[in-house]
C-alpha cells in the first residue's frame, strides 16, 4: 500500500516536521534539508539528527524524503552557477545521509540554450560527482521529471534514462514521478488508459522499480501546457483518476506519495481526505 503524506516545513529546525507529520497523520513526509532561498547550509544543531528520526517515526512516518534546493542547476553552462549547483547538491546528499533519510529528489535542470546532449551530460557528471563524494552512504538520487518550461530537462521519462545511463547506471539512481509536471509535459495521466500508457512508459525507459517517489498534484492547467502549476485534487484538471491508480498500485507498495499543493496545512488535510478515501474504497 502507498504511503501517503505532504511537504512538512523545517522551519526552526528539522524536527519541526515532525509536528506538521503528526497533524496530518502522514505515513510518509518530504522535507526541505536547507533553506530554499539561499546556496549556503547551516551546521545541525547538536542532536538535531537523532532528534529528527526519533520524532519523525513517534508520529506515525515511515519513509522520508528530501526535495533539493530548487537554486541547483547541474546543467548550468556559468561556471559559478555550476559550481555552486555541484557543491549544494553534494552537500545536500551527505545531510540527507547524515539525518537517515532515504532519497534525495531534485530538478535535473536546464540547459540554458547548451542543448540537451549537452545538457544530460552536465547532469550526469554532477551525479557521477556527488555518488563519489558520498561513496558508501545509503542515500537515492532521484530525478524528478520536469513540465517543460524553458529549457528545462527531464520531460521524457527516456531523458530521465539516459542522464542515469550516462552516469553509469548506480543503483543509487532512480526518480520521482510529479503528477502535474508529467501532465504539463504531455504524458496523459487523466484516464486509465493514460495511467497504464505512462506507467508502461516509465517501465520501458527507466524501470518501475527505480521509481522511488510520487508527488501527488493536481495541475491548473491543461495536457501539454508545459507550465508547472500545482493544484489541490479534484480543483484542477487532471481528475481523480490518476490519484486512484496510483495510491493503489501494488507494484508500488511502499513507495512515498507526498503531496505538493497549494492551501497550507488545510490544503493537505483535504487533500489527504481524498486520497485516503480512493485508497479505502480500492481496497474494500
């Protein structure tokens, strides 16, 4: 079964999750591990990692993910971007070691006019790096597929494949599938038939056992509309389809399905309500 749950604030600190995840009743959280406006990291508290796992797990959370700082750009062609989108996206991989969580999400980026062959090999080379810089560690690199906006990568669960394939094929590689960014670049989630084309896709290109997280969003706008702009469930315009599905596919039991929509605290209490709903109904 799909553990469902939200994007919880750190705000104070990372065990401040833990209250937001208890409120919700979440299963499975995602957090931001630095502050989202700026490229530098603050050192953890003392005790705030064991804190952190210990009061994440009393409320109820059983997977953990981490989303990137949305600053990173591992295709940037200005080299201080660059380096400052390598030296984060590192750093950010050993904190997410160092508090025992288990998966990394982040945007590949965008290739700035550079040309995507030239772009997934920047992304590749980052990823290669940051596997090397925490050789040993337990923690997933996951790429999320991008809306389309720009030159941003990652539209195509096949450019997802091969920015991994380039990067050597770790089995610490894997993604996360965002509902409304696939929509908005194109891949019909709205029906059935849409759902199975899309998860066969995924399949073919990546393999379904790299899909390591959902983010359930609803889009405000249409199919292809290479926007990325997130709805609460039933108030935009994929349908309730998709979220059916997948909260209820059991090729992807216990993967973290966390939502990412508008309306704060009460936004994802609706937002839960319905997904907890289309899961027990499946399931009767």
């Amino acid at each position: 079964m799909a553990l469902l749950g939200a994007h919880c604030t750190t705000a104070g600190g990372l065990p401040a999750a833990a209250v937001e995840a208890r409120d919700l009743r979440c299963e499975a959280i995602q957090v931001f591990l630095k502050s989202n406006r700026q490229w530098a990291m603050r050192d953890l508290a003392e005790g705030e990692a064991a804190a952190f796992a210990r009061d994440v797990a009393a409320a109820g959370v059983k997977r953990a993910v981490a989303h990137g700082t949305y600053l990173v750009n591992l295709a940037a062609v200005d080299a201080a971007v660059a380096r400052k989108s390598l030296d984060t996206f590192t750093a950010e991989a050993r904190r997410a070691e160092e508090v025992g969580i288990e998966s990394l999400v982040f945007h590949p980026g965008a290739h700035m006019g550079a040309g995507e062959e030239a772009g997934f090999a920047k992304v590749a080379a980052g990823l290669r790096h940051a596997l090397r810089e925490t050789r040993g560690a337990k923690v997933l690199l996951l790429l999320e597929n991008a809306a389309g906006q720009g030159t941003t990568l990652g539209t195509r669960f096949e450019d997802l494949a091969r920015m991994m394939e380039i990067a050597g094929d770790d089995p610490r590689l894997g993604i996360c599938l965002d509902t409304c960014h696939a929509f908005a670049a194109g891949h019909d989630l709205s029906t059935d038939g849409g759902y199975d084309a899309v998860m066969a896709d995924i399949d073919r290109t990546v393999g379904l056992a790299r899909l390591r997280a959902v983010h359930l969003n609803d889009s405000r706008l249409g199919l292809g509309s290479r926007r990325d702009r997130h709805e609460n469930l039933g108030k935009g315009v994929l349908g309730r389809t998709v979220f059916r599905r997948l909260v209820n596919d059991p090729r992807l039991a216990e993967v973290p399905m966390v939502l990412e929509t508008p309306g704060g605290l009460e936004g994802y209490r609706d937002d839960l309500r319905i997904l907890r709903r289309l899961r027990k109904r499946e399931n009767r």
